[in-house]
C-alpha cells in the first residue's frame, strides 16, 4: 500500500512540474516596445505614431518568421487602447484594457489565423464585425496573421472595408511572404519590413535568459544556437530549451550542443585547413575519413569548409573582422591561421570548394567527388611556388 501511494505523489509531483513548464518563446515573448529584440527601426516609429496620434489604419507587417511581427501587432494593439500611456509611449500594464489583454479577455482585440480562415464567408464574418464600436477603449484592432493565405476572392471581399474603415477600426496584417500579397491591398497599407536578427542580438537575449534561469552556459554554444536559428529569434529560444532538456544538468555547452544539432566541430575545419596548409593529402583524407564514420554528410562538410575560408579571408583585413559572427577565442583561432595562408591560397580553395558544392548533388561517387576537391586544394601551394619560379626564370635570364 505503502509503494502505490509514494508512486501517486511521485506522479502528482512530476506532473505538477510538466504542467508548471512553459516554453521560452512564450514566457519570454516581449510585453512592450523596449524588450522587442532587434526591430528598434519599427517599434521607434510606432511608437512614435502613436506619441503624435499619426496611427495609420491599415499596417502590413512583413519579414522572415519568428522575427516579432505578431509580437509587434499585440504589443501596438495593447498600447493603443492603454488608457495611461507612459511617457515613453508604453502601455502602463495595469489599467483595465491592459489587464484584461494579458488575460485574453480583451473586446477590442481580435486575432484570425488566415491560414484556417482565408474563405470569403471568414472575410465577411470579420467585416461584420468591424462595424460595431468598442463599448470601452478607442480601438478595435484586428490582426491577421498570416495574410498571404487569404482567397482571391476573400481579398476582394476585404478591399472596401480595408480601403473605407471606421475610424475606430485599426487592421493589422502579417505576413511571411509580402510577394503573394495583391497590390491593390497593398497600396492600401502601411508597410513594415521586418528584419532578420542579428546573430549578436540572439546570443545576447539568450544570455539574459540563461541568466534569469539560472542556467550555466557557455558563449560559444549561445552564439551557434543563434546562428543556427538563421534570424529567427522564435527558432533559437526553442533550441535553447532542446540544449537544456538535453544536457544533464541546467547547462548550455558547446559539446552537446553540437552534438545534439548534429553540427560538425569547427575544430575539424581548422585540421583540414592545417593539412592543406602543409600539403599532407594523407592527412586531410584521413581527417575526411573520420568525418563520414561520425555520421556527417560530405555535402555539410564542403559548405562548412567553404564557409570557413570565407572567414579567414574576412579576418585578413583589420576592416573586416566584425563580420567574423564567433567568440573571442575562436576568433583568435582564425587569426593565427589566416597569417599562415596567403590570400591566393584562401581565394583559390574557396573556389575549388564552391564547385565542389555546385556539383555535388549531381555526381554519381559523392565521397570521390569531395576527395578530388581536397587532392587539388592540398596541391595548391605547390602550384604557386611553381608559377612564382617560371617567372622569375624569365627575369634571371635577362
């Protein structure tokens, strides 16, 4: 009896904690202008729209996902209606309207996924709406989201309404892909491009929670989850959470997160470019070798090395190196390499791997295919010590 009720409160206890557990991208998502991150050219207008009462009635936000635009339309749609905004145009977050948007009890907000309801009855339920004043507040805000999915025909039937609103009405509409959006809705909007994140502003947001979490991690695993999310600051909060499910302990470190993104060590690059450096096709083959037994593909190799040529020719000019998005460490790594290679080398190895990667899904013995790359860039220096004795030849002579 004993066991089966200490297994209840152990169950009672872990499901306790599962349900306690919320995802960074939700518990972290922005409240307000200011933790917005990497938008500032955005939310400085909006704010500013809202300050001198300019508020346009139609917004079109648009850019790459999990880069804040619906985010963005809570936040304006929040303020908006705030009945004590701050004197940084901020929403208070305490007044009524505030209070019942944080707890999805709002009016005067409404959301439609356009992506389920993009049929012309869905347009017309909406444009129904939109004809009733708000009992409280100064603002009825409807996002869209996902507007691109909408019919030819449900556009159609949104045209006069977006084009005449009331003036209570404000539309808010988002969207990945802006190109597939008709003209004529919009000429009819205020647009906002949305840009991609920033690899430094990631890594820096993720140190901040990392810290409110009380996780321990290290820099260069924050900054290749940053890379990795390809600007989409939603994509490395979630693999963030992955990493700290992963590890042991509360812990982000650069092992395991290459192991569990099954990322190639850039450790490997520097041995391959150490080996060609010193013309040992042996050793380059053998460290290529070692890469397929881990299980990687020859295809990521090829454009992980030519990424990493791209880097030490960028680090071969003082004027160029912040463009090296790496940690201090690895980034010394790169210096001390790069006076080891002369840029003739560095250009003409990116090249031979560039072909290599254009050619690569069309060749019938993909392994070989790598390898025949390799073989020429380790006879690289030998084909410039050459040519530099042909021609002093010539000049002895004369």
């Amino acid at each position: 009896m004993g066991v089966f009720l200490a297994f209840g409160i152990f169950t009672f206890l872990y499901l306790a904690a599962m349900d306690n557990f919320v995802v960074s991208a939700r518990k972290y998502r922005p409240a307000d202008f200011k933790s917005v991150v990497g938008q500032m050219h955005i939310t400085t207008t909006l704010q500013n729209a809202i300050k001198n009462n300019h508020l346009a009635q139609a917004f079109l936000f648009c850019g790459p996902r999990g880069v804040g635009k619906t985010t963005c339309a809570r936040i304006l749609a929040k303020t908006i209606n705030c009945e004590n905004v701050t004197s940084d145009n901020e929403a208070c977050g305490k007044c009524e309207s505030c209070v019942s948007f944080q707890n999805n009890a709002s009016f005067n907000i409404y959301e439609l996924d356009a992506a389920s309801n993009n049929s012309v009855d869905d347009i017309r339920n909406l444009v129904d709406q939109v004809r009733y004043a708000p009992q409280k507040g100064q603002y009825k805000v409807y996002i869209i989201d996902e507007v691109h999915m909408l019919s030819t025909a449900a556009f159609n039937a949104f045209l006069k309404t977006l084009e005449e609103p009331p003036k209570y009405a404000i539309f808010i509409l988002a969207t990945t892909e802006k190109h597939k959006i008709i003209p004529t809705i919009l000429s009819r909007c205020q647009i906002f491009d949305f840009n991609r994140i920033q690899i430094k502003h990631i890594s820096e947001h993720l140190k901040e929670i990392a810290e409110k979490e009380k996780v321990d991690y290290e820099e260069e695993a924050l900054r290749l989850i940053a890379t990795k999310a390809d600007g989409a600051l939603r994509d490395a909060l979630s693999i963030f959470d992955l990493i700290v499910t992963y590890s042991a302990g509360k812990k982000v470190t650069y092992k395991e997160t290459i192991d569990n993104l099954n990322i190639l060590d850039y450790d490997y690059y520097f041995k391959v470019v150490d080996a060609l450096l010193a013309e040992d096709l042996s050793a380059t083959l053998l460290i290529f070798d070692e890469i397929l037994k881990k299980g990687f593909d020859g295809h990521n190799f090829i454009v992980g090395l030519s990424e990493h040529f791209r880097d030490l020719l960028v680090v071969k000019d003082e004027a160029t190196v912040e463009l090296l998005q790496v940690s201090e460490s690895a980034r010394d790594r790169y210096l001390q390499q790069t006076q080891q290679a002369s840029v003739s080398f560095l250009l003409s190895a990116l090249n031979q791997a560039n072909q290599c990667d254009i050619n690569y899904k069309t060749s019938k013995n993909q392994r070989l295919h790598v390898e025949l790359a390799l073989m020429k860039m380790a006879k690289l220096p030998q084909a410039f010590r050459l040519a530099t004795l042909a021609s002093i030849e010539p000049k002895k002579k004369a």
